[in-house]
C-alpha cells in the first residue's frame, strides 16, 4: 500500500513537472517571438527616423529658397510643444499651424 501511494505521488510529481516543462517552452517561443518583433520594430523606427531626418533637411532647404527662417519655426515649434507637455489642456493650434501661420506672415513681409 505504501509504494502504490508512493508511485501515485511520484506520477503526479512528473505530471506537474511536465506542464511546467511545456509551459516554459511555451514561455522561451513567447521570449523569441517577442525578441524578433522588438528587433523590426528597432529596424522600422530607425529607417523612419532616418527618413525623418531627410525630410527635415529637405523642408529646411525648401524653406531658405524662400527666404524663411526653418529654424526659427522649429525652434518656435519646440516651444509650443513643451508648452503643450506641461498643460494638460490642448491648445486650439498645433505647432505645424503655428508654423504655417508664421512662415505666411514672414513670407508677407
């Protein structure tokens, strides 16, 4: 009786042991998966920002042609969004707005 008891203690013991074991399996192909989207997302932001940047110079150069100071509207720009971050209410114009609004009254002068 006392082997039968312990054989039925052991079988569960290996029961249990196995569900751990498929649910740590489970867990390392959840680590993978999460590993390998983490890496395209870096892949894909890191091209965004790098079209980002192509972007900025290009906006820039189009604005010196027209004699706007680009740098002053981002500069401008910069301000109204850290405003914005310390006020928890939104301003009626975004900064792109404002940007548009200065860059026609610079253009108007």
């Amino acid at each position: 009786m006392g082997l039968g008891s312990t054989a039925k203690k052991i079988q569960g013991l290996s029961d249990r042991a196995e569900a751990m074991y498929k649910q740590v399996q489970q867990l390392q192909q959840r680590i993978v998966g999460l590993e390998e989207e983490m890496d395209d997302t870096h892949d894909t932001v890191k091209r965004l920002d790098h079209q980002l940047s192509e972007q900025r110079a290009l906006l820039l150069a189009i604005a010196e042609k027209h004699d706007i100071d680009g740098e002053e509207i981002l500069a401008e720009a910069a301000i109204d969004e850290a405003e914005l971050d310390g006020d928890d209410e939104a301003a009626d114009e975004s900064p792109i707005e404002d940007a548009e609004r200065d860059a026609g009254e610079s253009a108007a002068e």
